[in-house]
C-alpha cells in the first residue's frame, strides 16, 4: 500500500535500509502533506524545508521541541540519508 505516496513505504524501507521508523514515519508525514495540496506544493514545500531547519537549530540549542517539530527534524534526518545512500550508489 502507497498510503498516499508516489512509492510504496516498504520500498522506501527497503531502498534506504539506514532510515530509522521515525524518520520513515516523518518522511510519509511530511510528503503526504505536500502532495495533499497540488495548487501550493512548492509553497508549501518551501515552508516545510524552513520550518524544518528551525526546528533543527532550535534543538541544537537545546529548547524542547513541540510534536510537529520534532517530525520536521525527523524529515530533515530523512532526507539526509536519502541523499547520502543515493549519492554512494552513483558511479
């Protein structure tokens, strides 16, 4: 089942085996949402990817995190080893 995704969640899993389940449950989180309103994705996207990288700083800083932030570090996190596991598959 895609729940929504443009890629089944078990291939997800399966093509980036380094995904924790918090991140895989951001990254569904996060996508699902974008992909929820097609006129304003890149919007959205943009708000997302900021909110986000507050969300980072303001826990590197140590303050406590609300639920919705913490999906937001969880989908940066994400993201991040998509990059690296795709970027290592590259000749």
């Amino acid at each position: 089942m895609k729940g929504g995704l443009p890629v089944d969640v078990e291939r997800l899993r399966a093509e980036f085996p380094d995904l924790t389940d918090g991140e895989l449950r951001a990254y569904v989180t996060v996508t699902q949402r974008v992909l929820g309103e097609p006129a304003t994705r890149a919007q959205t996207m943009r708000e997302i990817l900021d909110r986000s990288r507050q969300a980072q700083q303001k826990e590197a800083s140590g303050a406590r995190l609300s639920e919705d932030e913490e999906v937001l570090v969880h989908y940066l996190s994400a993201l991040a080893r998509m990059q690296q596991t795709t970027v290592r598959r590259v000749p």
